[in-house]
C-alpha cells in the first residue's frame, strides 16, 4: 500500500508541481528485489555476529549457506551424504553405522517419519509389556525417565521414538515391519 501512495504522490508532483524532477515510475519487481537485497545482506550480518560470538559454529558452513546462491551447492562430502542401503535394526550384538553394500550394520541415524523424532536405543535392554504410546510420547527421549519400562536382557536393543517402539535381538530391516515409519537420517 505504501508503494502505491508514493507512485501516486510522485504523479500528482509530476502533473502540479512545475518544479519537480521529471517522474520516473518504479517497477514493483524492482523494489522486491533492493528489498529482499537488503534483508539477505542483514541476514548475513546476523549469522557473521553469531559466527563472531561463538567460535564453535563452523564457519565454513554458515559461509556456504550465508546467501541465497550458495543453496543447495554446499556439499559436506560424500560421507556426509551417506544413507543406509537398507535400513536395518539389530540387537546389541550387531554394530551400528551404515549399512553399505554386504556389511550389514544396525542403523545409528534413525528419524520417525511420523512424529519426526531421532529414534533413540538401549542396548541389553528390552521394553516391558506394559509400555504404552502415552508413556513414549510423555518421556521420549529422556533415558531416566524411559528407564522404569526398560527391562534387563543381554543381546537385545530396545529402539524408540515417541510414537513406536520395538525390541530386536536379530537383525532385521525396517521395511519389514509395517508399523514403522522409520528412515535413515543420514551418515
């Protein structure tokens, strides 16, 4: 609205007022574009003043997503980028980590897709019969409060988030249990 009362100010000036620079109209995208300029260049000073304030922020990060271009261009490496080639859970014997080409390893970056929470994991431990989704959803993801429904047992991992959970002593893949909507988050 503010741009409309300024063009029309500028015209009346331009048709009554004799003195008047010559008027010169303002495209919209033009001011769209010097506005949304100045509000990245701010942007950038904030994350420059975060930066300033805390050195343990990775400067190299915050560098190559600061502006608008550099989206979507930063890579952190192929490591980074590394999702499981199946998803799969397992007990406490078998490792964590990513599981790639024949090594089959129990996923450590799980993420709900459904409550978007990281699903968190006990080993040698096993969830009680009467664990229920209120007690999850009230307690997830602290592991003291978790601890009265986590039963003792060697060889078993109890995995969580705050709408599912599941007690494994073998390996097995996700997908293959159709409650769980369960996804690698990256390695």
């Amino acid at each position: 609205m503010c741009d409309d009362l300024d063009e029309l100010l500028d015209e009346v000036e331009q048709k009554f007022c004799s003195s008047s620079p010559p008027y010169k109209p303002v495209i919209k995208a033009e001011r769209m574009r010097e506005s949304s300029d100045a509000s990245l260049s701010e942007l950038d000073s904030v994350i420059k003043d975060i930066c300033d304030d805390d050195p343990s922020v990775n400067q190299e990060l915050l560098r190559g997503r600061s502006t608008y271009e550099s989206c979507g261009s930063h890579h952190e490496g192929p490591a980074a980028q590394q999702r499981c080639f199946s998803v799969l859970l397992g007990g406490s014997n078998v490792a964590m980590g990513a599981t790639v080409g024949s090594v089959q390893k129990a996923c450590n970056r799980l993420r709900c897709l459904s409550c978007d929470f990281h699903i968190v994991w006990f080993d040698n431990y096993k969830w009680h019969s009467r664990s229920d989704y209120l007690f999850f959803r009230n307690n997830v993801p602290d592991f003291e409060r978790l601890r009265k429904n986590l039963v003792r047992k060697n060889g078993c991992r109890a995995y969580a988030c705050q709408c599912s959970w599941l007690s494994v002593e073998e390996v097995i893949e996700v997908s293959s249990t159709p409650k769980l909507r369960w996804v690698c988050g990256k390695h």
